[in-house]
C-alpha cells in the first residue's frame, strides 16, 4: 500500500535521512521505533509531503506522491496525527473534526463520519463546543486521532500518540489503534514506546540516526536480543 | 465643548475610526496568516484612489451613479489582483527566510509603489472627485450633518459584520483560521496554503480599496505618498488591538480614530504624541495589544 525506497531527506546540512526503505501493506499495523532524534518524525513529515526529499520514491497504493503537495496527499487516502497533536486551540472540537473532512464534499458521509467519530470518542461529543485549546492531552489525541478520521483514510500515519500521556491514557490510545486497524484501516505508528508499539504492531522497523537497522515481524523484534538492550530496557 | 460640537466630532472620529479599521484589519489578517507586517498595505490604499480618480476623469466622460459604481468596482479589482502578484511575486520567495528579509522586501514594495504612482500621475496632488453622496443631512444647534461620515460608518461597519461572519461561519474561512494558527498542520487537512494566503491578501485589499475611497473623498486629494500616514495609524491601530486578532484591528481603528479627532479639537499640535504615546502605554502594559493573544511562538 505504501512503498518507500532509498529516501534520502536534509535539513539544510543535517542529513536526517539515509536510504530509508519500508513498506506498509494493506491491513497491517506497522510500526517505527527509535531514539529521541532518530528521524522518525522526518519520515513521516517526508510521506506526508511537508518535507521534501531529495531522492528516493514514495508510492502509495501503486501511484507515486515523491513530489505530490501535501493538500493533494491527504485525498490519496493517507491522514496524518502529527506528532504534539496539533489540534486547532481556537476552534471547538466540532471545528476541528469538520477541519479533517476539509477536502471531501459528501455532505451526507462527513455527517456519518462525525457519528462514528462521537461513537467511538464519547467524551468529544460531551465536549463537542468547547476550544480544543482547553482540552486535556488525552482529549487533545483523541480529537486529533478524530480528526484525522474524518478524512476517511485509508492509511493513518500516527506520530507518538503515546506521548505526554499518563500510563491509563496510553493503555487507552494503543486501544484505540487496534480497533481503528480492525475496522479496516492501515495504520503506520511512530513510537518511542517501543514496548507498547511492538506489542501492537504486525511489524517493525528500527530506526538508529537516520537509518533503518532491523526489521522483522513485531514478535521477531520482541525478542530480538539488541533491541531489549536498547529499547525494552 | 457643546453637546453639538461634541456630536459633530463624535461622527468625525467614527468616520476616520472606520477608515482606519477597514486598512487595520489588512495588517492584522496578513499578519495572521504569513507573519509579515505588509508595509505596502498602506500604499493599496493609494493605488486605489488613484484607479477611481483614473476611471472618473480619463475613462468615463461624465461622473453618472454608473460610472462611479464601476470606477469603485475596478479599484477593488485592481487592488485585490496587485495585492495577490505582490505576495506571489515578492513575499512567497521569502516564506521561509528569516522574517527581516519579508519586512525589508515589504519596505521595498511600499516604496516602488510611491515611486510608480509618481512616475505614472506626477507627484503633485490632485483633487479627488465626488464619489460618495455629502449632503447635508441634517442641523443640530446650526451645525450641519453630513451625509459622507455616515455612509463611511455604515458601510464599513457592514463590511466588518459580513468578514466576521466570513471568517467565523464559512469553510475558506475556517481554513483562513487553521493556516493562521499552524500552517503545517492545515496542509495535513488537505488546505491549500498558497490559496488560502492569496485569499487574505484578497480582503485586505478589498477593505483597503473601499476605505481608499472615503479616506481620499474626506481629504479631497490624492497624490502618490498619501498612503503612508493612514497606513501607519492605521498599522499603529491593529498593534493597539492586538496584531493577528480581527475584532482587535476594529477596536484598535475606532480608538485611534477617536483619539486623534478629540486631541485634534483641543490640541492639534499634540496629536501624533498622544497617539504614539497611546501605543507605548498599551504595549508596556498588554505586549500583545488590548485584544491580542499572548505571543506562542511555533517552532
Ligand atoms: N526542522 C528541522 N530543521 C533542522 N533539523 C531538524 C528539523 N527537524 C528535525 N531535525 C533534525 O533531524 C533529526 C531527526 O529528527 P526527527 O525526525 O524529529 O526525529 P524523531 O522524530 O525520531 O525524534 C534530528 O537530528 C533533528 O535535530
Ligand atoms: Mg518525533
């Protein structure tokens, strides 16, 4: 479903990404883990069109997005839940979630979108008027996660859901992964909680400085010997 | 001051109050979205009387209701499409330089404006033909209402009324909102950025031309420098209100305006210090202006 191959991405002089390949298969729950400024953001930013690479290929569902803009992306099927969530502080929770379902113009699916969303995330229907700016950091994942929803993708890429959040909330939020994966959406997770990610994923990817180290099915990885040493502790 | 004298300047000050809300609330929206003081706002407030003067006097024979109804509808046209080019051409380059570069270039745009309204129109002033109906409406204590005041209130008043509706109720509105609270992330909801920016230049410049108008209607001249003071009274306004904030720019226009008409009844001579004075005490005391949010810069 996604493809990317030998992705070569600079900030300036920093090279943050080095021939980074990974695949994403319809269905799956694949996830990436590495350190504090391994270029896990980088990566997704560079799927999702806000930074640019400068060389190598991305093709989602066998079309290639390299240079495609980021508005343009997103109606290929593929949302994003940036990492610090980024929800929109000055509008209310309804706002926000209509904000995801910018690009469609299907009056009557963006309603149905919406229930699903309130269905799913209660506590944003009981909140549904009140700044987004107010909310608490588990509300503020779930109306981006919402958010993100309301594009009807067919990939959602999820950068650190996990983070800031106390140990209930990300019991919750990895929960909330899994469903959204069950109900048929491919799921691309980003996770410094790499014990926690790989107890979701179906596989994984390591990320060391720009490079992809070690990748394997999530159990692989799980008892991968160097991977406890660095990241299960 | 007699009731009648204090209700004269009243409606003064609120006429000059919405000429500079409607330029303020360029500033602020630019502002809002792309974090670029438009130096050259003031100066589309110029090239807009200059197109009503040019469509009045050269294109139009005689000065029919039709005639100025079209000669105000090309200002704003002109305006809105200058506005546009001048972002794409001179400040989209710039986006992600450091900010100093955008202001510098802002400057410079301002100036090349000043320079070509010279070299087109000649730097010396020109009267301002009639456009706007100023009959005397009515008499309080013998002192004569005027109709130009009134309609300039009125106008812009509804004019803010529809953006505030635009900006609060209407889709390209809600993505005028989200570009302006976090750019990347409006791009992830399938915004298109650069759409959305010319759009803001779009209204600046419509409020600009339409303020362009009653502000060289009430002077009763153009000449090609006539932009800058407005424009920096009008930029002094939005930082009084809080630069970025929309219902701040209209405050801040009204206040100034206000101000500066009262000082000016009592003490002409004073009025430039009050109203810089005004803006130092607002900045000391609230930084981010009376309306403004605290600053939370993005990284
Ligand atoms: N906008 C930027 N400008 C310059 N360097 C950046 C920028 N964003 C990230 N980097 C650098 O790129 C590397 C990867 O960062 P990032 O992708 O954010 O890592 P992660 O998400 O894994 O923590 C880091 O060394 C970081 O300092
Ligand atoms: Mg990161």
């Amino acid at each position: 479903m996604l493809k990317v191959e030998g992705l070569n991405v600079f900030y300036g002089a920093i090279h943050a990404l080095h021939d980074v390949s990974f695949e994403v298969k319809q269905g799956e729950i694949v996830t990436l883990i590495g350190a504090n400024g391994a270029g896990k953001t980088t990566i997704l930013h560079t799927v999702s069109g806000l930074v640019r690479a400068k060389s190598g290929k991305i093709s989602f569902q066998d079309q290639n997005i390299t240079t495609t803009e980021a508005h343009v992306i997103l109606k290929h099927g593929l949302a994003h839940v940036p990492e610090g969530r980024r929800v929109f502080s000055q509008m209310s929770v309804q706002e926000n979630l209509l904000m995801g379902a910018y690009a469609r113009k299907d009056k009557d699916g963006i309603a149905e979108d919406l229930e699903k969303v309130y269905m799913r995330f209660p506590r944003l229907r009981e909140r549904y008027r009140q700044m987004a700016g107010t909310l608490s950091g588990g509300e503020q994942q779930m109306l981006a996660t919402g958010r993100a929803l309301m594009s009807r993708p067919s990939l959602l890429m999820m950068d650190e859901p996990s983070m800031g959040l106390s140990p209930i909330l990300v019991g919750e939020v990895f929960e909330i992964i899994r469903s959204i994966n069950a109900s048929g959406t491919t799921v691309l997770l980003v996770e410094q909680n790499a014990a926690m990610a790989l107890s979701i994923a179906n596989r994984a990817y390591v990320l060391e400085t720009g490079r992809i180290v070690k990748e394997g099915s999530a159990d692989a990885l799980m008892h991968d010997d160097d991977v406890r040493r660095a990241y299960l502790g | 001051m007699k009731p009648a004298t204090f209700l004269i300047t009243l409606i003064n000050g609120l006429q000059l109050g919405s000429v500079y809300a409607l330029i303020a609330l360029g500033y602020t929206m630019v502002y809002g979205i792309v974090k670029l003081i438009n130096f050259a706002h003031g100066d589309i407030l110029m090239v807009g009387s200059y197109v009503v003067l040019f469509m009045l006097t050269t294109v139009f024979a005689a000065q029919t209701l039709l005639a100025k109804v079209i000669a105000v509808a090309a200002a704003i046209v002109f305006c809105v499409m200058l506005g546009i080019v001048i972002d794409r051409v001179a400040y989209k380059p710039l986006r992600s330089a450091p900010r100093i570069s955008a202001l510098i270039t802002a400057i410079g745009v301002s100036l090349a404006l000043q320079i070509i309204a010279q070299l087109i129109f000649g730097s010396e002033q020109i009267k301002f033909p009639q456009v706007i109906l100023n009959e005397t409406l009515f008499k309080i204590d013998k002192k004569p209402v005027k109709s130009l005041p009134i309609i300039t209130c009125c106008v812009s008043v509804v004019l803010m009324i529809a953006l505030n509706l635009f900006v609060n109720k209407t889709k390209p509105g809600r993505a005028m909102r989200a570009v302006s609270e976090d750019m990347g992330a409006a791009r992830l909801m399938g915004i298109n950025v650069n759409n959305t920016i010319s759009l803001t230049f779009a209204i600046g410049c419509t409020l600009a031309a339409v303020g362009s108008v009653f502000y060289a209607q009430k002077v009763g001249y153009v000449k090609p420098l006539m932009g800058s003071l407005p424009g920096i009274k009008a930029f002094i306004a939005a930082v009084f209100g809080g630069i970025g904030s929309i219902p701040g720019a209209v405050l801040g226009g009204f206040v100034i305006g206000m101000l500066e008409t009262f000082v000016n009844y009592f003490a002409s001579q004073y009025v430039d210090a009050v109203v810089y004075g005004l803006l130092i005490v607002v900045l000391l005391v609230r930084p981010a202006g009376m309306l403004g949010k605290a600053v939370r810069e993005k990284v």
